[in-house]
C-alpha cells in the first residue's frame, strides 16, 4: 500500500507538457458561411483547437504565446469547418476579402492552418519560355 501511495503522488507531480499557444492578431475573420465578418479580431488556438475568437477589446491575449500580426488580411474556415471555441484549428489566411468564407482568387491564399499547424503555400516552378 505505501509503494502504491508513492506512484500516485509521482504521477500527480509529473508535469504535463505545456502546449504553446498561437494567437492570431488583428485580422478580420469569417467565422462561417453567411455570417458577419469579425474586424480586427483576435483568435487564440490551442495545439490543434481554438481556444477562443472574437474582437480583440473582448478577448485577452496569452502572456506565453507565439504571436502573429495579421491586420490587413483575412482569416476564413477550411472547406467543411467553421471558426468557434473547440472545434479544429483549420482556416486560410488570405491576401484579400473572401466571396462569403472561399478565397476570391485562389492566389489570396497566403497560409494556411491544419490542426493548429502553419503551412505555407508551396511555391509554383517558374514557367520555362
């Protein structure tokens, strides 16, 4: 029994990993098709899930964070999700407005999140003339 006691207290005491929160800075973001845009917002994810969106007055920004500004651009669902509180961290970054949540042009797109991973567009080869 105490060497049991022992293994529950080491289990308490180990520390989990922390997960490094992005927080997404100043663009105006379509939450999901046919809704209002969100001007200078703020989105916060959490590993692979939003933690929160909204205005940036009404939402506070994590001290520990990775922090990219993003003003002037706009932040739209991936195809098939929506921007909200614990769903997937899945959206387009884009250049320019959307036609409702879809990029206007598929060059808008400048990045991209995946489960709360960045991916950058790939470049194009250049055309041999």
């Amino acid at each position: 029994l105490p060497i049991l006691f022992a293994f529950l207290i080491l289990g308490a005491c180990q520390k989990k990993p922390d997960v490094r929160l992005k927080v997404l800075i100043g663009a105006t973001v379509v939450v999901a098709p046919g809704t209002q845009p969100i001007a200078d917002s703020i989105i916060v994810i959490a590993g692979s899930k939003i933690r929160s969106v909204g205005m940036r007055k009404d939402i506070p920004v994590p001290q520990a964070s990775d922090r990219t500004d993003l003003a002037g651009e706009w932040v739209v669902p991936a195809e098939g999700s929506r921007i909200a509180v614990d769903e997937p961290a899945n959206m387009m970054i884009l250049k320019h407005a959307p036609l409702g949540a879809e990029p206007a042009n598929p060059a808008d797109v400048s990045a991209r999140i995946n489960a709360g991973e960045w991916e950058l567009p790939k470049q194009l080869p250049a055309q041999s003339r």
